[in-house]
C-alpha cells in the first residue's frame, strides 16, 4: 500500500474483526516523527509513548520532536538520522520506539492479530524495526521484495535478547566478503521478561522455487507464506528473465511468472494468494486453490481508515467512479530496480512535467544502496539523489532515467510532505491493478466506504470467515 497507508487505524480496525491487520513498517521513523511535529493529533501517541517500557527513550524522543498544536504549514519538518551499516543511538532509538508506537495502537482494545510488513530490500532498519514489533507484542511479521532468508533466524536471536547480526547487501563486495549491521538487544532487556513472545514469520513470494528454498534451507523454516501475483500495488518481483517491456513502456508478464500452486500446496505450509484478490469469487478461488486466505491491499487502500491523504484518496475514488483511474506498471520509477504501480493521477509524480521539475535530494535514504568505496567503507547512493552525486559514487548514468524520489512521494501521499523553500514534496500514488473493484464496497448515495464494509462485503458473501484456521486468518489486510 505504501507508506503508512496500512497504519494502526487501518491495521486495528480489520484485527477487531477477527482477520490479520498488517501495518507497513517503512519508514515508520519518518511517519513518527511528523506526527510528533504536527501535534499529536488526537493525543494518540503519547498512550503509547508512555506505555513504552523504558521511558527515558521514549521521553528523548518526544522533547525532540513534538510541537504543541504543531507546527505551520510552511514550516519543514525536523530531520531525523539516516539509516547506515553502523547506526548510532538516535537511529537505533528511534526506529525501535517507532515501531513500538504503531504495533501498540494497532494492538489496543481486541484480542485479534496484528502483523508488521517490511521489505527486504530495506536492510538498514530491519533489526531494530523487529525488535521494537517485538517489544509490543506483534503476532506476525509480513516481508518481501528480496529473499528473506535471514529473518526466521532473526526473531529467534531477538526473541531471547541475543546479539542479532544481519548480512547486508553491498554492491562490490568481494567473493566471500561479508557485511553485517550488528543489534545488541541487551540493553533493552532490564526489567524485562528474559524472553520476547516471537512472531510468525510470512515470507512474500512470487516463485514457489524461492518458496520451497524459504521451507526446507532456512533455519527455522518459514511458518507460511503469501504468493503475490504482479497485478499487486506497490513493489512488483520483475517478470522472469530480460525485461520486456509492452507499447506502454510496462513490463510484460507471462506463464513463467506464476506461482505453481502444485508446489505450493506440497510445502504442507499456510499460504494466502495476493493480487487482485478483492471479491468473494476470487476469495472463494483462493480457498478451492489450497489457500487458507487472500491477502488484500487495495480495497483497504481507499477506506476510511487507510492513512491516505483525504483529499487524494477522494480524488482517486472519483476517478475510479467515473471510469476515468489508470494503474501503470512503471519498470524505472522505484530506485531499488522492481516494477512500481503508479496510479496516473493529475498534480502527482505520474506527471511528467511534475516530475521534471522536482530538484532531486535523497534526505530519507530508506532506498539507498550499500557500496564498497576505494578505501573498502561502506558508502551509500540512491539513483533518485542528484545526478551529479550519484555519479561520482559509481553509479551509471543509465540509472538515473525515469527514477523518482518513491520515499519522499510516499510519505507525501499519507498528508505529511517535506517543505523546502516553501514547496512541499509532491505525492506518489500506488494501486494494485484491480483499483475499479472499489466500487462494490461503496453503499448507494456515498463516495466512500470503511474497513467494515470491506469485510462485510467479502466475508458475509459467502460465509468466508467461517473457512480461517486459526489462528490463521482468512483475509490479511496490509
């Protein structure tokens, strides 16, 4: 869905009803952050600053940050540390009392599950991100974009507040040299229990050879998994083989792309099916395919409850209702080289003029690349940062065509944009393709819809929620 559109609102509201919410954990720093500088709307996040069990990480945090009645409009927002192979107390700090935050609001007033999605290809914060999840209870963590065969391994180390290493990717590294980001949990452990409830782990994948790799070679195993299919929202895993692309410059999928779902049912493992599962046939599909559920994104996307931008999420729906929305496929816009849904929306970076004008700057560094300079540190450098920058960090200038600044339109999506010199960042809009299926969920007389009614319209249908193994959920919504 993007960043902080499936946050603890959206993630609390489907768990009440006895499914899986999933909060993005992207980014959540950031989102952090400017909700502290905008004031704390609603006094949420002070319930959960201070149920954070080590108050004086918690209080550094929120004197640093927060902005009573918040700031002005034209005012920027604060920066916060970058993510880097060796973080400092800050980052480490923050990242965990983030993720904290939104797993505990998400986890308030039910006894449903909560769950926390993050990307391989985000390293950085991965570790402390868990950990913080960890501290507040999270029941499942969701990850994809990549092979993420180091996080059963893991949880199990931050479950029993180990010393967690995790191997980081680093462009030019030599054969058999290794990078790891180290996370020392000890510290965090007085007066806690001596260990920390350990989540499910759900790998997302689009191939049931990386599925069957994810079951058999790591240890643990996975304990499930979601299949996406390339019509999902957001990151897509690039079609099998050289990208080619169609008269619309999209990439072109075809049979090689699709899950054997033979394999799949062998693993003898949950699997939920994702992409364009947002209708009672499809979910039913799902059920007659082996699947214990669906995974939906998009149909919570524009409810209610999703951290959208009211304005903009009103604007998609009515382009939807008018016929007028169209979902692309772009193959260069995400600096981490996969395939990106952008909805085609007039005033956002799908504009071209929109996105020629934009003066590059990479200040979030959530899609920055590990490279191994010529004194062997560790640098970093992101396509979408100025041209000028990236070359002279070894970066191609191929690289550079057609990226946009994903981390800055994202969170500039959810209603919170960087202001420079009086202009703020310009939003990135992200749809899986089956936007239109929105419809259904929309009562006669209204243009707009709540988590409820997406519920209610897919499992009342016909009898879904009866079909859950529990505790496994039919329908994951994140």
């Amino acid at each position: 869905m993007g960043v902080g559109v499936s946050d603890w609102r959206l993630a609390r509201a489907v768990a009440r009803r006895g499914q899986l919410g999933v909060i993005s954990g992207t980014g959540l720093d950031t989102v952090v952050v400017r909700r502290l500088q905008l004031g704390d709307i609603g006094g949420h996040l002070k319930k959960a600053f201070d149920a954070f069990p080590f108050p004086d990480i918690a209080k550094g945090i929120w004197d640093r940050y927060f902005i009573p009645d918040g700031k002005s409009p034209d005012q920027p927002f604060k920066s916060k540390p970058m993510p880097s192979i060796k973080p400092g107390k800050a980052f480490i700090d923050l990242t965990v009392v983030s993720s904290f935050v939104e797993v505990y609001l998400a986890k308030l007033e039910h006894t449903g599950h909560v769950g926390i999605n993050l990307l391989e290809k985000i390293q950085l914060p991965t570790v402390p991100a868990l950990f913080g999840a960890m501290l507040a209870k999270v029941d499942f963590v969701l990850m994809g974009a990549g092979i993420p065969r180091q996080i059963p391994g893991i949880l199990d180390c931050l479950s029993r507040f180990e010393l967690t290493r995790h191997h980081i990717d680093v462009v030019g590294a030599l054969p058999g040299e290794a990078f790891y980001a180290d996370f020392d949990p000890s510290r965090f452990s007085h007066g806690m229990p001596t260990e920390l409830k350990r989540p499910q782990f759900l790998a997302i994948i689009s191939s049931s050879v990386l599925a069957q790799t994810l079951a058999r070679k790591c240890t643990p195993p996975v304990d499930g998994f979601v299949v996406e299919g390339p019509t999902a929202g957001g990151h897509n895993a690039p079609p099998r083989g050289a990208m080619v692309l169609d008269e619309r410059g999209e990439p072109i999928y075809g049979p090689r792309d699709e899950t054997d779902l033979n394999v799949m049912r062998d693993l003898g493992l949950p699997f939920w099916l994702a992409g364009s599962y947002g209708s009672p046939d499809k979910i039913q599909e799902a059920l007659n395919e082996g699947a214990v559920g669906v995974q939906i994104g998009t149909p919570f996307a524009f409810c209610d409850e999703s951290g959208i931008e009211a304005h903009l999420k009103a604007r998609a729906i009515q382009a939807v209702l008018s016929g007028k929305v169209r979902v692309r496929t772009d193959a260069l816009a995400s600096p981490t080289k996969f395939p990106f849904k952008i909805i085609e929306m007039e005033g956002t970076m799908a504009d071209p003029k929109i996105y020629a004008g934009r003066k590059r700057i990479c200040d979030l560094g959530y899609l920055r690349s590990c490279y191994k300079k010529d004194d062997a540190t560790i640098g970093y450098r992101c396509p979408s940062e100025p041209a000028e920058d990236f070359i002279a960090k070894g970066g191609a200038a191929e690289e550079l065509e057609g990226r946009q600044c994903i981390c800055n339109g994202l969170i500039s999506t959810i209603g919170m944009p960087q202001v420079r010199d009086g202009v703020a960042e310009i939003p990135v809009m992200t749809s899986g393709r089956d936007i239109e299926v929105i419809k259904q969920f929309m009562k006669p007389g209204r243009c707009s819809y709540t988590a409820d009614d997406v519920l209610d319209h897919l499992l009342d249908a016909h009898g879904a929620a009866n079909t859950k193994l529990e505790p496994q959920e039919a329908v994951i919504a994140g």
